[in-house]
C-alpha cells in the first residue's frame, strides 16, 4: 500500500505562499494571475493596435507580487521599464463556463495595481510573433494593493483611474471605459481555464503608460476601491 505523502518527503525547500492583506483584516492568498491585454481604448491605439477584438491573456507568476508599498528593483535587461495601473480582480469562488449573469458571484474583491513591463522586450517578441512573457513575468513584476471585499464596496463598474510618477500624473481613466468589462471578462476566461479562489484577474490599463526610472517613486489609485505604490529601488 503506497503511503502518504508529507512536507518531510519535499526534495528541495516548498516555497511559501503568497499572500496579499486585505482590508478588515486577513490574507488572500494569492494562486494565479491572469491579465487582460488591451482593453481601454485609448491605451489600445497608444499602442498601435485595433480597437476591440476578443479578450487575450497573458499570465504573471504568484511570486511577482509585491505588496504594501515595498520597494522593486528596476530589473534587468531592458532600457525601457514602463508602468500600467490596472483593477485587480480577486477570485473567491471556484468556476468553470461562468455564465456574465453570474460572475460577479465568484468575486472576493478588488485592488489597484501595477503590470510592470520591460517594453522593448515586449515589442521584440511582438515583431517575432513570441509569447511575452520575459516582457511581463519576471520578478516583481505585478505590485499590489490591499484587498477590498466586494461585500464592503460591491462592484465597481465606473470611477477615476489614475497614477502619477515623482507626483506627476501620468494615466487617467475611467473603469466604465473598460472594453470587456469585469463579468465579461471573467465570463471569457472560465470557458478558456476553471478559476479558483485565489486567482487574480488583471483587468488592462487605460492611456498614458511610460518609462520609469531608478527611485521614482509610482502610485496609482482607483476610485472607490485604494491605492497601490512602489519606488524604483
């Protein structure tokens, strides 16, 4: 009879979880996170492309998270480090082929955060037709607010996104202006992968990315839901 496994059977260290503070009080941990590619439209043309197509993701690794503020190094191997604020979409009930009617009954909650990118990396795979993920998983790559319940704010379908750089703003727009929005999105993705509780949904970020530089200092904010900051160590 095969026996049980345990901690004590691991044949390197098991990393630990990943855990975001949630406002009232609590951890989430953190299991997936999936982001949503263009889905503002100004940022779309910003970037070059059409204007609505059907919603494409890429993923970032749960260990790219930072939170409560803490300091990311710039990292390597890019000249051209840019922000991306984005509502975070907090998964608390697990689903799969989740009909938009029904969607908002798998939210935890939401935050404000940041979809760090190394953009010329991004625009070297673009032209060769790679996956971009080096562009967009590397460490520290998704900075991360504190939590709110849905059952403390419900869902927010409008209000003012925006971020600054060294006090400068740099982004603004509005949640309304979202392509796909929340349900929709959830929707599209559960007939691609089954979510579970702890996923996290990135959902696009509106005009006015830029390049950040070594100790600026970043914060974003969305209304009615918080804020998420980080300095450039």
């Amino acid at each position: 009879m095969p026996r049980s496994s345990s901690v004590a059977d691991l044949v390197v260290a098991a990393t630990p979880p990943v855990l975001i503070p949630v406002q009232g009080g609590g951890l989430y941990p953190v299991r997936r996170i999936y982001c949503v590619g263009r889905n503002y439209a100004e940022h779309i043309r910003e970037m070059g492309n059409d204007v609505r197509d059907p919603p494409f993701f890429f993923a970032k690794p749960a260990d790219a998270v930072v939170t409560e503020g803490a300091p990311i190094a710039y990292p390597s191997e890019t000249q051209d480090f840019h922000h991306e604020i984005e509502l975070v979409v907090a998964i608390g009930r697990d689903g799969a082929d989740i009909g938009p009617h029904e969607a908002l009954d798998h939210v935890f909650g939401y935050a404000a955060g940041l979809d760090m990118t190394r953009r010329d990396l991004q625009a070297v795979a673009k032209k060769a037709g790679r996956p971009w993920e080096m562009a967009k998983a590397f460490d520290q790559s998704a900075p991360i607010g504190t939590i709110v319940p849905a059952s403390v704010i419900g869902h927010p379908a409008r209000g003012a996104i925006t971020l600054s750089v060294n006090g400068a703003e740099r982004q603004r727009g509005d949640l309304s202006e979202q392509i796909w929005s929340v349900p929709e999105t959830i929707a599209f993705l559960s007939r691609l992968v089954g979510l579970r509780a702890g996923d996290l949904i990135m959902t696009g970020t509106p005009a006015g990315v830029g390049a950040v530089r070594r100790r600026d200092v970043i914060e974003g904010q969305i209304e009615g839901v918080g804020t998420v900051s980080t300095v450039i160590a």
